[in-house]
C-alpha cells in the first residue's frame, strides 16, 4: 500500500467518524468507544443503536476497516461469536493481546452486556458525552 492509499484509508474512516450518516456509521462510532479490554455483545451494540443483534452482525461483517473499527470487539452472549476477516483463530490473538480474552481458558474477561453498562465504563473512564464531543 503506498501513502496516498494509507492517507485515503484514514480520510475516509476520520470522516465516517466525525460525521456518521447511517446507522451503520453511528455503530462503527460506537464500536471505536470500547477501551481495549472490553467486549461487547452484538444485543449491547443494537440496544445502543436501536437495531437487533443480526443487523448488528452484518455490520461488522462489512467493516471496511476492521483495526480501525475494532469489530473483532464484538461478541455473542455465549461467547466469542463469528469473525470474518481471518477467521476466529485471528479474533482470539487480537483479544488476547487487547487482555480482553484469557489465552489460557478462551474465556472473555470484561464483557459489556447492555448499554447502560456501555455509558458505565465510559463514565467511569472519564469519557462523557462532553468529552468525546469536544
């Protein structure tokens, strides 16, 4: 990949970020929000945008920028749940190292599980709607 490709990639995503037209969009705008070392499920990230978990599935399963847009922080209620770029071996590494996942017994260590256990942990990070909007 040459610069103006890399430069292109980051234009794009920056844009989708800061003005989000879709749900879609505001889903991937979610989805950045969650710290490194939280998962959260598919119902969580629907309830946050009004959509069912399905949807949500598609989603990620057309994230054009998945480092970027961390979908591999998606996860089932019993479980890891399906991942598409490089398979399930890869969501696992890339939990592992998050610390989001025990590499030892495939259990997912901090699991946010509704949205009021989303603005929680935001809040308790320092992140308020005042902050991540200035």
């Amino acid at each position: 990949m040459n610069n103006s490709q890399y430069e292109d990639i980051i234009s794009s995503v920056m844009r989708l970020l800061r003005e989000p037209q879709t749900t879609r969009d505001y889903t991937y705008l979610i989805l950045t929000m969650i710290p490194i070392g939280y998962t959260i499920t598919y119902g969580a990230l629907g309830e946050l945008v009004n959509k069912p978990p399905r949807a949500i599935g598609a989603y990620m399963k057309y994230n054009k920028y998945p480092i970027i847009i961390p979908c591999h922080r998606v996860v089932s209620r019993n479980g890891l749940g399906g991942f598409s770029l490089g398979g399930l071996e890869v969501k696992k590494k890339l939990l592992v190292i998050e610390e989001a996942l025990d590499k030892n017994t495939n259990r997912l260590l901090r699991v946010i599980k509704s949205a009021k256990e989303f603005w929680s942990i935001l809040e308790k990070q320092g992140q308020t709607i005042v902050s991540i909007s200035a």
